[in-house]
C-alpha cells in the first residue's frame, strides 16, 4: 500500500514539474501581446522570485529528493524573465536592477556551494511564508486597486493554486515538514484568491479601451 502512495506522489510531482514549466509563459505572452503591465505587482513578483530562491536552497542543502523541489528551479528561471520583461516595459532596466543582480546570483552561489552555512537557510525558510503570502495579497491588492486584470493570465495562476495544492500531499508524503506543508497551504488559499479576483476583472475583449 505505501508503494502505492509513492507512486501517486511521484506522478504527482512529475504531473506538478511539467505543469511549472509553462506557468510563467501565459504571463509573459499575455504582457507581450498588451504591451503592458497594468494590474501587474512588480514588489510581489520580486518578494516570490526570493521566496522561492531561499526554499530551492534549503530542500537542496538538506538533500530532498530533487523531485519534490525541481519546480522552484523552473518556476525562479520563468520570473528571472518575467522580471527582466516587466522592467522593459516600465523602462526600468538599469544599473541599478544590473548589481542586484550580480548581489543576488552571488549570494545564492556561496549557499549551493555550502560556502555560507546552511543554518542560515534554516532560518530563513519560515519567513518563505509570509513572504510568498505577501507576495500573493500584493498582487491581489493590486488588482482590486487598479480593477483591471487585463495584463494578468489566468492560467497562470491557475497552475500556481493547482501545483502548491498537489505539493501538500507530496511533501507530507516525503518529509512532512511542517514549514513546508503550512506554506503550500496558504499558498494554495491564495492563489486561488488571486484567480477569482482575475477572472472577476479580466475585461471582455470588446470592452477593452
């Protein structure tokens, strides 16, 4: 029977990779083809991308299988263009964007290469929630704000309530580690929240000014 259970997790986190590989893409495509960005939390964004890079380095240096981690990997290389496309469009892209970017990759290369001691990620990994919680009531409030969604992909944030829904039962499978486990759960509530409000003031195409 635990055989069984296994292999539901593990089609699960292959159904739950597969599906983060095209998440960002309907958020890019959808700012490419508006040339905008409105309704778009560009604070929450950032808040994510260091939310999932500190959970990729703390399931990496405690050794959990990769499985159960690999979609932080894919989902950090989507927002690293997200970002990148967002600042284009706000015409933001600096020097300044330029050394937080070089600060950033720097800092992550001494956790993976276990140059910095991985009892800071342990630290670090419960603020993971109330950061990925932020960033999700950011984005949300920014959408009720402004009551456009017209640049905001609904099937992004589809997969994003569907992946952090599947990990529950993953990662109580795997490690059942309580930091984990409670963050896929907010996560999940929230992401869900931020679709409703998106399909709630995604604008008719006829309508749109």
């Amino acid at each position: 029977m635990t055989d069984i259970w296994t292999l539901i997790g593990d089609i699960l986190s292959f159904v739950t990779i597969a599906s983060c590989l095209i998440s960002k893409v309907p958020q890019i495509m959808t700012i490419y083809q508006q040339k905008s960005t409105a309704g778009l939390s560009m604070k929450g964004l950032v808040i994510e991308t260091v939310s999932y890079t500190i959970s990729t380095l703390y399931n990496f240096t405690n050794g959990y299988r990769i499985l159960n981690y690999f979609e932080y990997i894919i989902l950090l290389t989507q927002n690293y263009m997200l970002i990148v496309i967002v600042l284009f469009y706000r015409k933001q892209l600096n020097q300044k964007f330029i050394g937080a970017a070089v600060l950033y990759a720097l800092v992550a290369s001494l956790f993976s290469m276990y140059i910095l001691p991985k009892s800071i990620l342990t630290f670090l990994i419960p603020g993971t929630l109330p950061m990925s919680a932020t960033s999700k009531i950011l984005q949300l409030l920014e959408i009720l704000r402004t009551k456009d969604s017209s640049s905001i992909s609904a099937i992004t944030w589809f997969i994003s309530a569907f992946t952090n829904a599947t990990r529950i039962y993953t990662i109580f499978l795997d490690s059942a580690d309580i930091m984990l486990l409670t963050n896929f759960i907010v996560s999940t509530g929230l992401s869900s929240a931020v679709l409703a409000a998106v399909m709630y003031y995604k604008k008719p195409k006829g309508k749109e000014e």
